[in-house]
C-alpha cells in the first residue's frame, strides 16, 4: 500500500465546492439558505449525502438522532473507528460553507482512497450531524451527545416555536426516539473526532494560510445581567441625586470590554441590551443586559467572571443601584489532542501549507462545535479553513476552490500516515 503517493490539482477542490453548491439547494427558503434539524430540507439534504456517501465506497445509514452515519471499514476486522465529518443544519439565511464543507470533504478525502483502493489500518466513519446549530429546539447537539451517551430523555419533549416536540420531529423524520440511548458509543472503540470546519473569523486570511491547526474549542459561559435603579422625570431630578439603571448598565458594559481587552485567550460579548418600558423623558429604573464570555481555558474564563462580578458590585454600590447576574449556560472548554494535533501538523508540512520552515498556525475555536459533546467520548481534533473576511452565519461566507482543495489533499494525507498504535496516543 502506497501512503506517500501525492494527491494533486485542483479537482478535489472543484468536485468539493461543486457539491456544496449542491447541497445549498436544500433549504425551506427558496431564496436564501435555512435548513433546520428534522425539516424537509433536512430530510432532503440527509439523503443526497447518503448518496454521495455510498458512491465514495461508505457504507450510508441514518441513525435514531437523523445523523448520516458513512463507514469505511479498515483493512482488518476489530481495528478502531476515526469519526470525521461535521453538521449539515444551518442557521436561517447561512452561508452553505458552515458544517457543510466539513462533511462534503471528509465524503471526497474517503472517495479518493476508496478510487485507490486503500484500506487503512482502523476503520472511518464521517458523520453529518443535523442539530449543531440548535435554532429550532432549545437543545442543541442532539446527535453528538447521542454517540457521547449524554443525551437526557426530557430533552425529547422540547418544543419548537410551533409546539412539535423533539420525539414528534423525529418520528416524522422517520427515526425512533426510544433509540437515542443506543447511540451510546464504546469510546474503546473509538479512534478519535476529526473535524474540518471553516475558521468563522479572520485570523488565517489575516496570515495568508490556507489551513490552521485548532487546539481548543473554547468554553463558554452566558448570564443574565439586570440592574434596578429608580425611575424619575428627566426633567427634574438633578443629575447627582439619580440612580440611572442604564447609564450603570452602560458602565458595566464598558467593564467587560476592559477585562476582555486585558485578558489574553478572552473574548466578551454584550449582544443584547433592553430598557423594559422605557420612555424619552423617563430616567431607566431598570435595564437588562446579556453577557457572551468565552475562552479556551476555563480557568480564564473563571477567574474573568469573578472580577466582572466584583466590578459590578462596585459600579453599583457606587451609582446606588443594584445588579444582579443569573448564569443561563456554562460549558466548559475542550481542548484538542495532542497526539492529532501533531498528525495535522505533520501533514500540513508534508504538504507545505505554509512552506518550511514556517511553522503552522494554531488557533483556538471560539465558536462552539459537535466536538464539545464528543470531548468526553474521545480525543477531538480540528482543522480550520480560511474564510473570506472571517465572515459566517451569513450569505456572503465564502472560500476558495484552491483552499478547499488544500483541505481535502491534507486530510487524504493525514489518513494515509495516521497510526491507531502511534506512541503519542494516549
């Protein structure tokens, strides 16, 4: 068996981003791309990838979540499974690279060993998740914490905005939500997660890569911030003698984009901000605000957190106000293997994205992916991919042929040297 044989040109870029077009046929908006979990579009999407996969040489089946689940079996029998792949849900008006790149490329990379002929000494399955995005349910990641066994059964009666729940979709789908449980995987089994996704920000264009490595997924925490002032006439109450609930809000907000400023590896967020029944000539008794933190290593994140609280305090006891901060979310970081961190770097240089002796660029993901429920499961790994303008969740997400093709012969290249016995595995 040939592993160093090269693989060239730009038709497995061309044959990648012709599919996605493809596949962004499939959308319940006819001008604009919205596929959500257990829709038509869905159902749709779903069965063209059984196809894809089933002529790439996959065994294709669809599992009790709606995951298309691909085998590829290994060269003998009991050796273990490498899971690939991505998501193929999508935000409402997406951009048709988020999720979908990674599973159409994982599909071409296993096409091109199957055209060979290879078999590999451990087995692989790509995975086309549908609940990554989690816009129709107030659950998310259905289909990867199935196979991580951390799936709990209420979650099956969530609601959507129309009131079917979860196990309603999912039999119209045509699966069986008694069968969530079953999903459970042997994490002996298993290999390791190796996700290709697109990098959702700018920092590989900024650098003129084309690929970078990932070495977390960031953990994330969101509360719920109100502060309580006290009403007055804009007209009357001299400045010094009011307890203006947004203009303390406004300070607070201020405080969060100090400490994520001096803080490396933090990034902050206030996305939402509300003066409930507030009035031109009314000074705000109260406001509401939102907090997004986010940082590959929780103790960072922690330890920001309890300062942002602190300050608050102080801002409010100063402005003679009071606040309160309830947390809605806490996930905590996941941080990428070592081992196949190393396999991705070593294929990168083999191939010269970047060309020696640069080194290759690592990054942390911000952005959450099915990789935080597998974590658990097994070791993770994930490749990014430049974006234009680090634009996502959006119309006018964009890449390149020739860097989806960069991806695509980068991860043939990591599957053909990878070694399930390789000493760096833990």
């Amino acid at each position: 068996m040939q592993h160093d044989r090269p693989v060239t040109g730009t038709t497995l870029g061309a044959g990648v981003m012709a599919r996605l077009a493809d596949l962004a046929r499939f959308s319940a908006d006819p001008d604009g791309l919205t596929r959500l979990y257990l829709t038509p579009a869905h159902k749709a999407a779903a069965l063209q990838v059984m196809a894809w996969m089933e002529e790439a040489g996959l065994e294709a089946r669809l599992d009790a979540a709606a995951t298309v689940v691909g085998r590829y079996e290994a060269a003998l029998p009991g050796a273990p499974t490498l899971l690939l792949g991505s998501h193929i849900d999508t935000v409402r008006d997406a951009g048709r690279y988020d999720g979908n790149l990674g599973v159409v490329l994982a599909i071409a990379a296993v096409r091109v060993l199957h055209e060979a002929g290879e078999r590999l000494p451990f087995a692989i399955e790509v995975l086309a998740f549908g609940d990554e995005e989690g816009v129709r349910f107030p659950v998310t990641l259905t289909g990867s914490r199935a196979l991580a066994g951390l799936v709990r059964p209420d979650c099956l009666a969530a609601r959507d905005h129309d009131g079917v729940s979860l196990a309603e979709a999912l039999r119209e789908f045509g699966c069986d939500p008694a069968g969530l449980p079953r999903l459970a995987r042997d994490p002996a089994s298993l290999l390791g997660y190796l996700e290709v996704h697109i990098e959702q920000g700018p920092v590989l264009e900024d650098a003129g890569l084309p690929v970078g490595i990932v070495t977390a997924i960031a953990g994330a925490s969101r509360l719920a911030v109100t502060v309580e002032g006290r009403a007055g006439h804009a007209g009357t109450v001299p400045m010094r003698l009011r307890r203006d609930a947004l203009a303390a809000a406004a300070e607070m907000v201020l405080a969060v984009e100090a400490e994520a400023q001096a803080t490396p590896d933090l990034v902050a967020t206030v996305g939402q901000i509300e003066v409930p029944r507030g009035a031109v000539n009314v000074i705000p008794a109260r406001t509401a605000f939102s907090l997004d933190l986010r940082s590959p290593r929780d103790a960072v994140r922690h330890a920001a957190l309890a300062r942002l609280r602190a300050a608050w305090e102080d801002i409010a006891e100063r402005r003679g106000v009071a606040v309160r901060a309830e947390a809605g979310y806490d996930e905590p970081a996941a941080p990428c293997a070592p081992w196949l961190m190393e396999a991705v770097a070593a294929g990168i240089g083999r191939l010269g994205l970047p060309p020696a002796p640069l080194p290759p660029l690592r990054l942390a993901s911000g952005a959450g992916h099915d990789g935080l429920a597998l974590a658990g499961l097994c070791p993770i790994g994930m490749i990014f991919v430049r974006c234009a303008g680090g634009l996502s969740h959006s119309p006018a997400e964009s890449i390149t042929e020739a860097d989806a093709d960069a991806a695509t012969r980068l991860l043939v290249d990591i599957l053909r040297h990878l070694r399930p016995d390789t000493p760096a595995r833990p």
